[in-house]
C-alpha cells in the first residue's frame, strides 16, 4: 500500500469538532491532511430546494451509510438507515437547523445532581461550564450567532452579547410568544447561527425557510464548509481529502497511530502518516473506526482496553406537538425554531421523572412532510385518502408545530458494536446499534408533549396534535456519547483533553466524548469543547518545542 509523506495533524472528518481542529492547527503554523467520506459542495450544489431530494432522500448525507438496529441484545438486529448522518466537507454543520445552545452549568453535573438512576450509567463531565465559557464566547462570534442576551431568564452567565441581533419574528412565532406568556412561560428568540444581515464576508439569510437538512446557498448558515475550512485553506496548510474513506487506524507496537489506511472514491488505497490524529467522525463513524482497527496491541479495537468504545449511546428524544392556526402563519419561511422556552427544562421530582427538555418554535413542515403525517393530524388509525387528505393540504400555510428535544440518559447497554452478520461493500463488519429508551425518558416525552399542546391551544391554535417519536432512533441528528470523556480509564475512553486514556497521539474532540446528551441541541458545545481540546494541544506542543 503507497505511503504517504508525514503530516503534522491529521484529522479524520471536517463537522464541528474536525473543522475547528483543521483551523486552529493550520493557523498555529502546523501542516494538516484532512480526510472527509463526502465530497466537497459549494453554494450551487444547494441551490435545489427540493424536499424530495433533501429531507427524505437525505442526497449530501450519508447514502452509503448503513448499519443495523435492534433494541435488545436477545433481538437480531436488521439492516436499517436510522441515522441521519451528513456526509460532505463541513460534516453536520452543512446541513444542520443551526440552533445554538450553551449547556447550563447543572448539565455538566447529572450524577451529583440527581444521584444514581437505575438503569442508568450517569456521569459528572470532567470539566464544567467554567472551562467552557470562554470557548462558547468564542463559537457564537465565529458562527454570528443572533440571539439576544438576557432574553431566557434560564441562561448560565455570558461575559458578552451575541454578535448578530435575533431575527425578526414571523406571525406563527408572534402567536407562540402569546401562547407562552398565557401560560406564565419566558418565551425568547432561539439563538441561530443565521447570519440577519451580512457578516464576516458570508451573506444574510434571503429567508427561503429550508436550513434543517439542507445547505444554505449564501452561505449565511454558519458551517465549518463556509468558515474554517475556508480559512484554513488560505493558510497553504491544507491538504483537503474529500471523498476518501478511512478504513483502519493503524497502531505501532509502542501503541500510538502509525498511519491511517484510507481507500478513495476511485478505490486507490493509501497510508497517510501524522504525528497526531484527530478523529472527529461523530459519535458513530468514530466509534465504529476504532472498533474496526483491531490488531494483537488492540484486540478488541484501538483505544478500547477498557471496552467502552461504543457505549453510552445517546439520541436526544423528541416529541412534536403540531398545530392548526385560524390564519395563514406562513411559517415555512425564514430561519428554523424562532422562538423557545426553557421554563420546563429544570428537573422537578412532581412530575415523576428527572432532567427535561428545551421547547422551541420546530422547523416547519413541509408539503411532503405534511402530507406523510397527516393522518397524525387528522387522528386517523388507517392513514389520510381521498377529500379528508385534500382539504388539509389546502390548509397547509395555516400549519405549525414545536419540538422539545429531550435528554437521553446514557445506559451501559445503549452501544454501538461490530455486527457479526453483515458487513458492507469493503467486507467491513457494519455498526450495529442497540438502542432501548429508558423509562425516563419516555415519560418526559409524553409529559412535553402535552405541555406544547397546551402552549400551542394557549396561542389560539384551533387544533393542536402530538406525535409519537420514541421509536425514532436517530431522528433528531443529535448522536452522542460512544467515546465517553471522563478521568477514569477504566470508565471512560478520553480524558478531559479528548486524548485518548491509552493512544497518546489520538484525540477524539466530537460529540462521541459526551458524558451525558443535556437537554439542548450539542453542537454549540462541540464547537466550544472541540476548541478547548486544541487549545490545550497546541499549547502543550509549544511547550514540548521551547523546553
């Protein structure tokens, strides 16, 4: 197999935590190769605001991504595409709602909080909000994020305003405001890295009202593909890979990375060497690579002497809550989730079940999406036909719904592992995923369900329904835990620099590192936390290069 010349860094996937990593290393005067599944996509390639082809073909994220799912260890699992994955340069933060939330400072606490949960593997983080502060300071600026500060009586402290002032509200967000203060709730505007007006070079959103699950065409969605890549492609530094698989990490017998075996889209296979390598391929691709890199040093997969790659498995879990308006709300246009509420997130021991959810205004269905669920909408068992399903979609303007997204508690058994009766076109055994939610969980769904049927009715819906989505595993796109971060090697995969407890030149700086899910959108904090972990290697290899 060819080998290549010797990098400084490389890192494996260009989403949130990759994308900051390729930035901060190539500006700090380091030569990175950075090696990405997808291809590399430009604004023409969103132009099509196609919801066949975005949102239900899923076309931009991971097509040949596939893996299997069973809830049990006693079940067989079967092939499945449960997991929404993007797959292109800028990773998840192509085609993401761009929802920004910092994590209270409690969500850095849940097993001193809450005391142990049967079973439930609660964590503390080895780190707390303190530490993350300054680097939340740090994303909102880089993204633009609009928001305005002080607006959620719930927020932890911020040293600073956000960088772009909240986006104007549309008729359906101004309705839900009411809704919620009816009901003595704090509604606020969702901060979203959605560029109101022109900046940092990337336009302003022209409000076409499609940014969850799809690329933004002037770039005014904050995205490692319009940001960091960009500049650290300024810098001379980059050797940008797209379309390049890595298939094994290769370890030495002095038990680091020796090489990344990668095989690329015309099936040429090489050996590309680094000193350091970043894996950054989310909570799944990144697990499932490190379990798949097995060698007599590491016979149960890299990094994995502890067995807890794979583990601790988390989907945030969602429940919507749709409604009907009295007038067209023309909620289809502009920015996804306007508006929030965080009064419910707070976990109280009277509703019978721990940790919460934050409410917001949802990303607004489309006609596709509309008619699928409208049997939802209409209460009907045998599905939506004929006059019934034609007189709803006439009403389709008049739509809206909410979302709460949930905390998943992480649970020893929720996993990913090597499946040993299927493998895909390389002969590679796929990712299976065994999933079951915990009963807290599912009684937080149905309680927030309700809650945002009360908001809704409360804003003047004439009808307001509530969907069940605890069998979706993946729906959300938020995938967390796998490579737990924690200072017990025994218990954890990285320690609080996301190196690895036993490869010292492998970091693993992406939502897989997540202790426990929160009850907020993670990718904020994997910005944030992706930029701490570099910071410290950075500074740690000053260190090393002047003593």
């Amino acid at each position: 197999m060819p080998s290549e010349p010797h990098h400084d860094v490389c890192v494996i996937g260009t989403g949130a935590a990759g994308g900051v990593w390729i930035d901060a290393c190539t500006r700090a005067g380091l030569d990175v190769i950075a090696l990405e599944r997808g291809p590399l996509l430009g604004p023409a390639d969103f132009m099509r605001h196609d919801e066949l082809t975005n949102t239900h073909r899923h076309d931009g994220f991971a097509p040949d991504w596939r893996n299997t799912l069973r809830e049990d260890t006693s079940e067989v699992a079967t092939p499945s595409h449960s997991a929404s994955l993007a797959q292109c340069v800028g990773g998840g933060t192509a085609h993401w709602g761009a929802v920004c939330w910092r994590m209270r400072e409690d969500e850095f606490r849940v097993l001193s909080s809450e005391g142990p949960v049967d079973g439930a593997n609660l964590a503390d983080w080895p780190i707390g909000y303190e530490d993350l502060a300054p680097y939340y300071d740090r994303a909102e600026r880089r993204l633009g994020v609009a928001g305005r500060a002080g607006s959620n009586p719930f927020e932890p402290p911020r040293a600073s305003s956000y960088p772009n002032p909240a986006h104007p509200p549309r008729r359906a967000t101004l309705a839900l405001e009411r809704g919620a203060e009816k009901l003595g709730q704090h509604p606020f505007p969702t901060p979203l890295a959605v560029n109101p007006r022109p900046y940092d070079g990337r336009g302003m959103c022209l409000n076409a009202g499609q940014c969850s699950t799809f690329g933004c065409p002037t770039q005014a969605k904050a995205s490692t593909l319009s940001i960091h890549i960009p500049a650290a492609r300024l810098t001379g530094r980059l050797d940008l890979r797209p379309r390049t698989r890595v298939v094994e990490l290769a370890a030495g017998k002095d038990g680091r990375v020796r090489a990344a075996r990668t095989i690329d889209a015309e099936g040429h296979e090489r050996e590309v060497r680094a000193r350091t390598f970043v894996l950054a391929a989310g909570s799944l691709g990144s697990a499932h690579l490190l379990l798949s890199s097995r060698s007599a040093r590491f016979p149960n997969g890299l990094a994995n002497g502890s067995g807890q790659v794979g583990r601790n498995l988390m989907f945030h879990i969602l429940s919507y809550a749709g409604f009907e308006l009295p007038e067209p709300s023309m909620g289809a246009f502009g920015p996804v989730g306007m508006v929030s509420v965080d009064d419910l997130h707070p976990s109280r021991a009277s509703r019978g079940f721990i940790r919460g959810a934050i409410v917001s205004e949802a990303p607004e269905p489309g006609p596709l999406w509309a008619a699928y669920k409208a049997h939802e909408y209409l209460g009907s068992e045998t599905g939506a036909w004929g006059k019934p399903l034609k007189d709803f979609l006439r009403r389709y303007a008049y739509l809206g719904s909410l979302i709460s997204t949930g905390e998943d508690l992480p649970q020893h058994g929720n996993r990913i592992d090597l499946d040993p009766d299927h493998v895909d076109d390389l002969g590679i055994a796929l990712p299976r995923i065994t999933h079951r939610s915990h009963p807290n969980d599912l009684a937080l769904a149905r309680y927030f369900e309700e809650q945002m049927k009360e908001i809704a009715l409360a804003a003047g819906a004439v009808r307001a329904y509530g969907f069940d989505f605890s069998r979706a595993k993946g729906g959300s796109g938020h995938i967390m835990g796998t490579c737990r971060m924690g200072s017990d090697p025994a218990t954890s995969v990285v320690g609080r620099d996301c190196r690895s407890h036993e490869v010292p030149n492998l970091y693993v700086p992406d939502g897989s590192c997540f202790p426990t899910s929160s009850g907020y959108n993670p990718t904020l904090t994997i910005f944030a936390n992706a930029d701490r972990a570099a910071a410290q290697f950075l500074a740690r290899r000053k260190r090393r290069e002047t003593t």
